[in-house]
C-alpha cells in the first residue's frame, strides 16, 4: 500500500476507480520492441559520433598531410566500419544490402590504401587529399545507412 506524502490522504487504487468490470490498461508497447528501439537509437547515435570524429580528423590531416594523420584517419575509419559490421550481423538485414555492404567496406579499403599511398610518395594536394577523404566520407554514410 502507498503511504500519504505530507500529510496527503493516500491514493485509491481499487479497482471501483477505473469503473466496473474495466481492468487496467495493458502497455501498449512490447518490451522487445522498445528495446530494440533503445538499441537503434544507440547504434546510430554511435554512428554518428564515429562520423564526426573521423571529419574531425580529416580536417587535421588536410591540414597536417603527414603520415601520423593518415595512420589516425585510417584507424578510425577501422573503428568505423568494424562498428557497421557488428551491427550489420546483428541486426536482420536483406542479402543485397549486406552484399552492398561487404563491397563498400572493400572499396573503403581501397580508397584507404590510395590515400595513404599518396601521402607515402609525397605526392599528395590538398585537392587530391580532399578528394579522397571526401570519397571515403560518402561511402561510410552510405554503410551507415
């Protein structure tokens, strides 16, 4: 039984309070369902927060094209994709879009190699630089998505 706060006269949960006959309303919501929700929103918060790291980092390494960045950004977009995998095989997904998917990590990989190589040979612009982070950028969204 709840006891009165301050005095108060405690509240009447009987069941002549919700009328006669009425039972008390079922959630609406299933547990598994919420959770999976709460899940979601988690993985993609998660996403999101790799995301912006690894912009921030690309903005350090346009401005400090050395290899130190390089192996940073390449570190982070390791997290990154590892992150999307581990969600991929948990989460139910279609087989073209896994099969999408395991071919962006392959071309991320690939574009992670050419940047790095650019930066090794010291041949790499700004431009060239940009390009290439600008060409992982896109594919990490669309493996997030």
């Amino acid at each position: 039984m709840l006891k009165p706060v301050d005095g108060q006269a405690a509240p009447n949960l009987s069941s002549s309070t919700l009328g006669p006959g009425a039972a008390p309303a079922a959630p609406t919501v299933k547990f598994a369902t919420a959770m999976q929700t709460t899940q979601n929103k988690v993985a993609q918060d998660t996403m999101v927060a790799f995301l912006a790291e690894i912009d921030e980092q690309g903005k350090r390494l346009m401005k400090h094209p050395i290899r130190a960045e390089v192996e940073r950004y390449r570190a982070l977009v390791g997290k990154f994709v590892k992150e999307a995998s581990a969600q991929m095989t948990t989460m139910e997904k279609r087989t073209d879009r896994r099969n999408r998917a395991f071919t962006l990590i392959k071309e991320i990989d690939k574009k992670l190699a050419e940047l790095t190589q650019l930066m090794i040979d010291g041949q790499a612009k700004q431009l060239d630089v940009l390009a290439k982070l600008q060409e992982i950028h896109g594919m990490l969204v669309d493996l997030k998505i």
